[in-house]
C-alpha cells in the first residue's frame, strides 16, 4: 500500500520549516474543499500527530485516518457535511 492508494479529493503536503506554515497551507487548501470532500495531509513531521487532532476539533472536521507511510505521516480530513 502507499500513499497514491489512498483516495482523496484534494491532495496537499504540508511540510514546512516552523509549526506556522504547515497549518497555514492547510488552511488555505481547506478553504477549496466542499462539505463531505476529504484531503489528503502529508508531512514529515511527526510532531503533526498529536497536533492534527487538535487542530480538526479547532475546525471542526472529521479526521478519519492518519498514519506513516513512504517515510511520510499522512492524515484524512473530512470537511463535514
């Protein structure tokens, strides 16, 4: 299994060089996903594991999956309905 196996709508990788940038490209690809539509979340930073939860409950979207794949930490969002 990878990473390209792993349906979305929207994909974006949110690696970044502070823990600013990546939630801020999150967020400007989140303002394209229509309700009921999933992304597609990866980085390289393993910190993003517990800070990704928090941030779908900030925002209130569903995090279906996350997960390390191809030396990559992937996460499922859904924006809710």
């Amino acid at each position: 299994m990878s990473l390209d196996s792993i349906f979305c709508d929207l994909f974006v990788d949110i690696s970044g060089t502070d823990c600013a940038v990546p939630f801020s490209k999150l967020n400007d690809a989140l303002e394209s996903l229509l309700p009921g539509q999933t992304l597609l979340a990866v980085s390289g930073k393993q910190a993003l594991q517990t800070d990704m939860p928090a941030f779908c409950r900030q925002r209130n979207l569903q995090l279906l999956d996350q997960g390390e794949m191809d030396a990559l930490f992937y996460f499922l969002i859904k924006q809710r309905d």
